[in-house]
C-alpha cells in the first residue's frame, strides 16, 4: 500500500517542537513550584498551629487548678484525632498531622502530651488566605505556561521562516542550475550573514555543478576533437569515392561518404553550439519574405502563409538553419502537406503526420534520437537539437507539440513546431529558454490568436 505522506513546511516542523519542548518545561517546573509552594505553606501552617497549641498548653496548665477549659479551640482528649497523633504523643512528643479533604482544603493537627497522661490537641482546616494564594499561584503558572507556548511558537515561526527562505532561495538556484544557467551559484543566493548547514548544502551544490560542468565541458571537447580528427580523413575518403568508376556500388560509396561528412558536421555544430561560444551576427529583415524566399528554395512544395509581416533583427544564417532543419525533419517524419505560418515574429512549421515522440514534447530534442518506433527513425536524432542550439543563440524560442484534428485522437494532426523570434536583440548566447509545451498537447484543436498572448494557431 502506497504510504500516506503528510507534507509540512520547516517553520511549523520548528515552532511545533519549540511550543512542544516549552510546553513540557513549563508544565514541569509549574508541578514543581506548585508543590514546593503548597508544601512550605503545610510546613508553615503546622509551625503556627504547634506554636498557638504551646500557647494554649500554658494557659491551660497555668489555671487547671480552677478547672478552667483549653483555650484556642483546644481539647482534651479529642476522640477524633488521627491515629499517628496518638502514637507519637503515647510516646511523650509533640506532633502535627495534616489531613487531606475531598474539597482540597486539608486539616492541620496538632497534639501535646500533658504531664497528667491527658492530651491536649488542636484542629483547624487550612488557612482560607493561604488557599487564596495557592489558587493565585496556580492562575499564574497556568498563564506564564500559556505564553511560555505562544513564544516558543512566534520564535519557532521566525527561526523557522528564516531557515525556510534559505532553503526557498536554495531550491529556486538549484533549480536555475537544472534549467541550464550554470552560471547561478547556490550560495550567493542564500546569503546571510550567519552561517548554517544550509550554506554547506549551497556548496555541495555548487561543487558538485562545478564538477558536473567540468565533466560535460570534457566530453564536449573530447566530442569535437574526434569530429575534428574525422574530418580530414572522411574528406578524403569522399574524394576518393569520387574517383571510382561509375557504377552501382560506387554510388553506394558515395552516398555513406556523404552521409558520414554531413554527420561529423553536425556533431562539430553541436560541439560549437554547447560551448556557448556561438554569436549572432544580427540583420534587421522582413520575416515573413524572408521566411518565404527561403522556404521557396529549401521545398518548393510547402505551401507559405503570411498573416502579418514583421522586422526583426536576427541572424539570417543561423535562422535559415532552423528553417532547413525544422522542414527535413517535417519531411523525414512527417506527411504532406507541410504549412508554413509566418505571424508577426512568430514562425510555425506543421505537417500532418504521426506527431513528435512523446519523450520529446516531455525532455525536449536530443542528440542521436531518432524517434519512437512509429517514426522511420531516418537521420542521426541531430536535426532538432541543431535548431533547439540555434535558436537559443538567436536568442528565440522553439516549442514543440503535436496537433490533432476535431474528435480526433492525440497525436493524429501532425507535429507543430513554434519559433518565437524576440523582440529586442540577444545581447547574450542563450537569453531565453528553449521550452517544450508538452502540457498543449492534449488540445484537440487550436484557436487562432496573436502572438501575444502566448497562443498560436494549429492551422
């Protein structure tokens, strides 16, 4: 059975044990002075009752000659009085005794042996000022116990609030490292000026990114380097396939030739695109002419529409790239037809295929993944993740998702790939994410709408 599990904040795990542990010392120390208090007012009270009953042996023994009575309510022989009061005066000593009541007022004793065997005794029931003052000190402790709790949990809150904002601030860097941005550094974000374990959770953090970054830059160099190495000798070899007589096998030769360059090139591409050393060589353009003229070269089957023109400053070049790359994975994976929309600066590539792999609209474009196995599974998986590099270097961003047709199942309306140029110039590689909206991808159809409201047409 899956457990139940019951998330709390830190700052409530804190003030609930702070308000717990007051709350326990509080009730000790009141039981404590409850007690203390209550039994040096017994002591007190048996010290006055042997001193008036003293008082009362004088008087008594001082006129017992006229037969007088005790004084101060004293009696003789008092059939009432408790057992250990007649053991103790049997064996010629004064003694007290107190008697605990169902009412909580107890009854103080006290008793002297006379030197004619009689006993002289005295019964009174606890003062009525000193039962005042113990139900005084009982409201007291019960109220210093109550804001004992209440402060231990405002303090609770305000340690606890402080350490949560850490942990906040830590979780949201960490969070920029996972997106990417390795450049964030764990323990800037926190701050503070007193130190804690959350500032050693920062920089194990931070070294193990560091270490993480160390190790990708290594392959990324290690990848570029064999691709640099292949590139002379794959060169030669499609020179020397060019030299071979004309025949079948020759064409053979040539096209894995071929195949082999286009993909050292590529891999040197997307060596250069992680080094994040790429720059954009900006040009201020007619998106949507731009957009057509192109397409118009690359396919000239695919139908353009233009629904409002817009300038842009961007890089021609690496643009074109993304086109080129968007429309041969359209044609490698997808159907006919392919519907190119140009809207201000929003550019949407869709076909009307089996859609994009599931695992791509969740993780996004990766390298020598080819598809699902409802894909042809053409190509070397580097097409998208080309476009994704260029795009960041644009400074753009490229979604994904699939289409489908009304009352149609998901994934049955083809694959819609969004560039959404932005407004101002990237001054910096990489300054807007590349998302994957796998969240639109249960949309059964689409709705047209401007690019600014952050929705897009699915034609």
């Amino acid at each position: 059975m899956k457990r139940l599990a019951l998330r709390t904040g830190v700052r409530w795990k804190i003030s609930i044990a702070i308000a717990a542990v007051g709350a326990l010392i509080a009730v000790a120390l009141s039981l404590v002075v409850h007690n203390a208090a209550r039994v040096s007012m017994l002591e007190n009270a048996r010290e006055v009752q042997l001193e008036r009953l003293t008082y009362a042996q004088l008087l008594y023994e001082a006129t017992k000659t006229k037969k007088a009575e005790p004084k101060f309510g004293a009696k003789l022989n008092d059939p009432t009085m408790p057992l250990s009061l007649r053991a103790e005066t049997r064996r010629n000593r004064r003694a007290t005794h107190v008697d605990e009541n169902a009412d909580g007022v107890p009854d103080v004793w006290a008793a002297v042996p006379l030197a004619n065997g009689d006993v002289l005794s005295l019964h009174t029931r606890f003062a009525d000022r000193s039962a005042t003052i113990m139900g005084d000190l009982d409201r007291a402790l019960i109220i210093g116990s109550v804001s004992v709790v209440f402060g231990g949990c405002a303090l609770g809150v305000l340690i606890g609030g402080q350490l949560s904002r850490r942990l906040r601030k830590a979780a949201a860097a960490a969070g920029k490292v996972a997106q990417g941005n390795t450049g964030v550094r764990v323990r800037e974000a926190v701050g503070g000026v007193v130190q804690d374990e959350t500032d050693e959770l920062a920089r194990a953090v931070d070294a193990l990114t560091d270490a993480l970054n160390e190790r990708i830059e290594a392959e990324r160099r290690v990848t570029a380097d064999i691709a640099h190495e292949l590139r002379t000798p794959v060169t030669g070899l499609l020179t020397a396939a060019e030299l071979l007589p004309p025949g079948r096998p020759t064409e053979l030769v040539r096209d894995r030739a071929q195949a082999l360059r286009t993909l050292v090139e590529d891999v040197l591409e997307v060596a250069r695109l992680d080094s994040a050393s790429e720059r954009a060589e900006l040009q201020e353009i007619a998106l949507g002419e731009f957009v057509s003229r192109r397409i118009a070269l690359l396919d000239p089957d695919v139908r353009v529409q233009v629904v409002h023109e817009s300038w842009v400053s961007t890089d021609p070049r690496r643009l074109e790239r993304i086109l080129g790359n968007l429309l041969g994975n359209a044609a490698k994976h997808g159907s006919t037809p392919v519907e190119v929309t140009v809207e201000g600066r929003l550019v949407r590539i869709r076909d009307h295929g089996p859609g994009f792999p599931e695992a791509l609209l969740r993780e996004g474009p990766s390298r020598f993944r080819t598809g699902s196995s409802d894909r042809s599974g053409q190509g070397h998986g580097l097409g998208l993740t080309i476009a994704a590099g260029q795009a960041r270097v644009l400074g753009a961003r490229l979604t994904f998702r699939n289409a489908a047709l009304r009352g149609a199942a998901q994934g049955t309306g083809g694959a819609i790939a969004v560039l959404w140029l932005p407004e101002h110039a990237p001054t910096t590689t990489g300054s807007f994410p590349v998302l994957h909206l796998a969240e639109q991808r249960g949309s059964a159809n689409t709705r047209a709408a401007t690019p600014s409201d952050g929705s897009y047409s699915g034609g």
